[in-house]
C-alpha cells in the first residue's frame, strides 16, 4: 500500500491499490479509478453511462455473461472485455 498526504500536508491517507472491475463481486462498490487501453468507441459509450474517474460504481451481478452495474441512478450491463479495462478502487 501507498501513503499520500492529505490536503493540510500533516498526515498520511493508505491508498487502495486500482484492480480491474471483474475483480468485484456482487454488492461491491468502488470508486472508478481509471479507463486503460479504451478506443473512441469504448471510451465514449463509457461516458454515456457515466463511468468516468472518481464515479462510484456497484456491482448488482457477476453471473452468466456480462456484469451488471449501479452507475447512480441507472443500471448498465456491460461485457467482461469492456469492464476488464476500467480500473476501481474498491470500498470508495
């Protein structure tokens, strides 16, 4: 684990290491940490379900095929490729 220092500079804050969001189980919820090797394509139909930095994200379900997701107030599914690429920080 890393340790950063927070905004009055005076402690340290541990920071949780960024996995991919297959890694998540169902009910998991996590911070979105970054998109990595994305298109255009990709990254825009991202955007459009708001799954951008710093988006916390839930986990509904992990069977079957893709991955279901709480993004606000919506619902996404997305495949296991595409979720692959978006790294979350878990527990944000």
């Amino acid at each position: 684990m890393t340790n950063h220092q927070t905004a009055t500079g005076n402690e340290s804050v541990p920071t949780v290491p960024a996995m991919p969001l297959p890694l998540l189980g169902a009910g998991q919820t996590a911070r979105v940490a970054g998109i990595v090797q994305a298109g255009q394509g990709m990254t825009r139909k991202l955007v459009a379900m708001g799954i951008l930095p710093d988006v916390q994200v839930t986990v509904l379900s992990t069977q079957g095929g893709p991955i279901l997701l709480r993004v606000g107030e919506g619902r996404f599914a997305i495949g296991r490729g595409l979720a692959q690429r978006i790294l979350v920080r878990p527990g944000a």
